[in-house]
C-alpha cells in the first residue's frame, strides 16, 4: 500500500467518523431494549422515507388496514434508522389529520420508546446510527364531531416549528409521510353539518 493510498484511506475513514458521531453508551443504554441490528423479516411493509439524510422510517405495521371508526384504537409500530449527524433537540410525531389536513390527533408522545426520548435535550441525537429502532404506539381515533369520512395517519421528525424536509418517500407536503389512509364511516352530510357550526 502506497503511502498516499494509505493516507487517503485514514482520511476516509476519519471524515466517516466525524458525519455520524456515536452517542455516548450512557445515553444510549435506556434505549437498548428498542434497538436492533437490522429490520425483522417479520415487519409487514418495509419502506424507505428519509427525512433530511439524517433518520429515516425503514418499516412499519399498522393494524386495522382500510376502516377505523371514531373511538376505535389503532396500533402503529414504526421502524427508524438514523443514518446522519442530528443535533440536540430533534424529536418525532405522529399525527391524525381530517380530509382537509388539518390535524385531529396528536401523539407524539405515545409509546414506551417515546417516552425514552421525549423531553430528554439530546432527543433523536441519542440514537446510535445504523441501529434500527421499534417504535410502538397506540393511537384512538377521536370522537365523531371532528372526524372527516376519512382520515390520514403521518409521522416526521420535528424540532420546536421546524420539521426535517422528506427527501425520499411519500409526504403530505408538510415534511409528514403518510403511513395508512383509513375510512371512519362517518356520513359526509354529518361533518357538513358540524362545518357549518
């Protein structure tokens, strides 16, 4: 090996170290019963959504498929991987929107795995890059008055009013993928009723 290969080589490998730095193994050991070394072959859709070449959702299982009605529960396990340098702050949500978009659930917090990083400084920065992380959620479809005949489930990454921009996969335009459109069976002249209101 030639000195400049060699030399070449150690600057790879160094400019590989700096863009994902591992966090610190006290950081990372309240979120080790969440992470694993690759995706589970059991995982229903994989997928590949990259918010910002920074965390991406590689899988996820949603359950029921098609219809959720108001007050009916809904199980969301979603599978994330950071890939890239994140700083301090950045967190992540899952939300339920009406027709129009407009947000009727908010559950950024729901979930064991939430919680291990809600509230905490270092938020998403805390994941060691290149594990993959379960995400598991239990969400109810809110009451009849403030659901359209359908709804919309999405996730993203945020931090305070600014959300990672999708840069791969499918996004609502708001730098939210969409995970599952779900039927409420819920009349449209009832909702026209309740807009009217």
């Amino acid at each position: 090996m030639t000195r400049l290969t060699l030399t070449l080589h150690c600057l790879a490998l160094a400019s590989a170290c700096a863009c994902t730095p591992a966090s610190p193994p006290e950081k990372q050991e309240d979120l080790a019963p969440f992470a694993q070394d690759r995706l589970g072959d059991d995982v229903k859709t994989t997928t590949f959504v990259d918010f910002g070449g920074k965390v991406q959702i590689v899988g996820y299982d949603v359950s029921p498929e098609g219809t959720a009605r108001p007050g009916d529960a809904i199980h969301l396990t979603l599978y994330w991987k950071r890939s890239g340098q994140l700083e301090p702050g950045w967190g992540l949500f899952t939300h339920l929107e009406d027709e129009r978009g407009r947000q009727i659930g908010n559950f950024d917090r729901e979930g064991a795995f939430r919680g291990a990083i809600a509230g905490k400084p270092e938020g998403l920065a805390r994941l060691e890059a290149g594990k993959v992380y379960t995400d598991e959620q239990n969400l109810t479809v809110p009451k009849a008055d403030v659901v359209s005949p359908s709804i919309t489930l999405v996730a993203g990454v945020w931090n305070d009013a600014t959300r990672l921009p999708i840069v791969s996969g499918p996004t609502d335009g708001h730098d939210a993928t969409i995970i599952a459109h779900f039927a409420t069976l819920v009349p449209r002249r009832a909702v026209a009723l309740l807009d009217k209101k």
